[in-house]
C-alpha cells in the first residue's frame, strides 16, 4: 500500500497504517473485485469539507493506483459522484472525464459499480468496481453483491472507531476485537472460494450477509 493512500485511509477513515483493519479493508475491496471479475477497484473517501470524493486506494493495477490517488471526484458526479450523492448503488457506463486515466486505459472502463460506504446516514466513502472488457456490463446481481462488501467495509470503519473511543479496553471493547479477528478469519476464507470458484455468487451473498449480522450485533 502507497504512503499516499495511507494518509488518506488515517485522515478520512481513521485507519493506522500497518494495522490488521487497514489490511482488511484492501482485502474486502479486493476480495469483491474477484467476486464479481471485475478488472480494477477503487475505495475513495468523503473529503466533507471539500465537498467531494478522493481515490484512497485502487486495487488490480498498479500504475492506476499511482495515477488515481488523491484524485477527486465531486459529489453528484458521474456514476461515483451519483452513488455518494444518493446514498444508492450505482450500475452502468462510466464518465470519467475529470479522473486522469492511465495509457493502458485511455479508452476508458466499459462499465463500472460504484457502491456508497454508509454510516447510518452518513456516506464515509465509495467502492466502485470497473470492467475494460469490450461488451461487458454489470448486472443488478453483481451490483447487490459489491453494496454489500460496501457495507462491510463500512462496518470495519465503524468498529475501529468503537475501539479507539473505548481505548481497546474493557469487555465490549474486547468484543469488538473478536468481532474483528472473526471478520479477517471470513475474509481469508472468502478469498480462498473466490479463488477455486470464482462464479459461486450465492453463497458468497450468504456468507456477507452472516457477516453483517454479526457485525453489527457486535457494535450495538
């Protein structure tokens, strides 16, 4: 991970550097980006103040990575801009006309999902998943599954939090610490069925889905 992405991840999301939660926040992007086969994906962070969205981390190449970092992306643009403006999953071609892309993609994605990272009402970031396969689009199947790893990741953020609040102390402090290991055991498995069965989406949808039960039964 770039230590410009770092920055952002501690700045805007809270996240150290070096800490199993930012290890399991790229594996949850990377993790939904295999699932759904798509080529490349992006996390960026609400940038409140600037009124916009910033690429924190992209996964699947690493000179798009290079190139997208810290590039902003005003709220209400473009199917990532529409995402965070509407607190909804979006699906279909990109416009990417503000983002600088690198050589090997001038041509730009073919289709891409961008699913918001929720706070209860409070949009903290955007997943968003792109394909540069001529004549291939995302489904609503597909679409559905990355919101939920979006809603992962955004429970990963929310529990981090818990724990700084709570010093990493104390009982329910503990809990949300085994609520944490649990998370990364899951994601380790996850990624082993995505590697051996690539096409298996129903039961990768349960398994998040069991998840995010126990996520969030972990951070009432």
């Amino acid at each position: 991970m770039q230590l410009g992405s770092e920055r952002l991840l501690t700045e805007y999301l809270g996240l150290l550097p070096a800490t199993p939660e930012a290890a399991a926040l790229r594996q949850i992007v990377e993790i939904g980006v295999g699932v759904i086969q798509a080529d490349e994906g992006s996390l960026l962070v609400m940038d409140a103040d600037g009124g916009d969205l910033r690429f924190a981390m992209t996964v699947g190449n690493g000179d798009s990575e290079k190139t997208l970092l810290g590039q902003r992306v005003p709220i209400g643009s473009g199917i990532t801009g529409l995402a965070a403006a509407t607190r909804q999953v979006q699906v279909g071609a990109p416009v990417y006309k503000d983002v600088a892309q690198t050589e090997r993609l001038s041509e730009g994605p073919e289709s891409v999902i961008a699913a918001p990272m929720l706070l209860g009402e409070l949009v903290i970031g955007v997943l968003t998943a792109v394909t540069f396969k001529k004549g291939r689009i995302f489904n609503s199947q597909e679409a559905v599954l990355y919101a939920r790893f979006a809603r992962l990741a955004a429970l990963l953020v929310e529990q981090t939090r818990r724990l700084k609040v709570r010093g990493g102390k104390g009982p329910h402090a503990r809990a949300l610490g085994g609520m944490a290991r649990l998370e990364q055991e899951v994601l380790g498995r996850m990624q082993r069925i995505v590697a051996e069965r690539p096409g298996a989406l129903g039961p990768l949808a349960r398994i998040l889905e069991a998840v995010e039960e126990i996520s969030t039964g972990g951070s009432l």
